[in-house]
C-alpha cells in the first residue's frame, strides 16, 4: 500500500494523542497508522507507520524526544 497524505486522526476514543518531537515534527495516528508530520518546510510531509494489524488506541513519546511507542 502507498500513501501519500492521511487528513484526520482518531479523537473520539483516546486523549493525548498528538504530540510534538524534539525535532518539531507531529506525531498522531489515525485508525492503524501512526503518522509523522513535518512542517518546517514550504510544503508539508508525512511519514507512516503501517505495521499495526488493529487501530492504535495510545501514543507516547519517549523522554528524548525522538522515540514514539504506539499501541
């Protein structure tokens, strides 16, 4: 599966769950996929997480700013 560009993310069942890293990226997910979002430059770009076989319900960050755990 490719994709390009995920709109929306899963509210209605989990709290905290969009965060920032060190780098300034987002990070959130939406139903399986967790999404990293960049914003710094002039068009903005995501990266996915596709591993997941069900919906995410929690998303943390580690204290380094940089490590996310979703599950």
């Amino acid at each position: 599966m490719t994709l390009e560009f995920i709109f929306g993310y899963r509210a209605k069942e989990s709290r905290n769950n969009i965060k920032y890293l060190k780098n300034g990226g987002i990070v959130y997910h939406s139903a399986a996929i967790g999404i990293v979002m960049d914003t710094t430059g002039n068009t903005p770009t995501q990266k996915f997480f596709d591993k997941h076989t069900d919906d995410i319900t929690c998303l943390e960050i580690h204290p380094d700013g940089v490590k996310v755990a979703t599950g």
